[in-house]
C-alpha cells in the first residue's frame, strides 16, 4: 500500500501507529518524494514523504479507516498494490506481524 505525507514526522508517527496497532507488519519511508497534482482545481508542487505499507490482503481496510481518521490530508492517498509473488518465509512473517 502506498500513502503520502506532508513530511517524514508525519510520516513516522502514522508508520509507528499502524506497526504498534498490528495494522502493518513493515513501513518504509522514502522522504523526500516531489508530487505533482491537481489540488482544488490548481496545479501543485509539493515535497512528501512517501510510505510503503507491508500488510496483508484482509488489512487494506483497517488501515483504511485508521489513516482516514489519523492523516492529515483532507483525501490521504491510499493505493494498495497486489503483490505478484512474495516468498513463504516473508509471507508467514508478515501474517504473523499484523493481527487476525
């Protein structure tokens, strides 16, 4: 799952959120990310910190409601990626790290 935020702060404080609540077994923040949007019908250019989510299938909701009621964007992005092929051991990790 993919999500931006205004800065890497903001960034780490949803990332801690999501792994303490067991939402998300992994968090990477890339923090520095150039956006170009559409934003109230004007053009933007803004720099983002960038998060990417490590979850499972059955989660992409929970942390769905958690960002809508944690971020601070009016429309955070959540864009969830499904993954091809992921190897057993880091799948079993990854089921064992967010709760059922």
């Amino acid at each position: 799952m993919l999500c931006t935020c205004p800065d890497e702060a903001t960034a780490e404080r949803l990332a801690r959120g999501m792994i303490e609540n067991r939402h998300a077994a992994c968090v990477n923040i890339l923090p520095a990310v150039r956006s170009l949007y559409r934003w109230e019908d004007r053009v933007k250019d803004e720099s983002e910190s960038l998060m990417i989510i490590k979850t499972t299938r059955s989660h992409f909701f929970v942390i769905e409601k958690w960002l809508e009621e944690h971020h601070p964007y009016d429309v955070p992005e959540m864009l969830a990626l499904d993954a091809e092929h992921v190897s057993e051991p880091y799948l079993r990790w990854l089921r064992s790290a967010v709760s059922t």
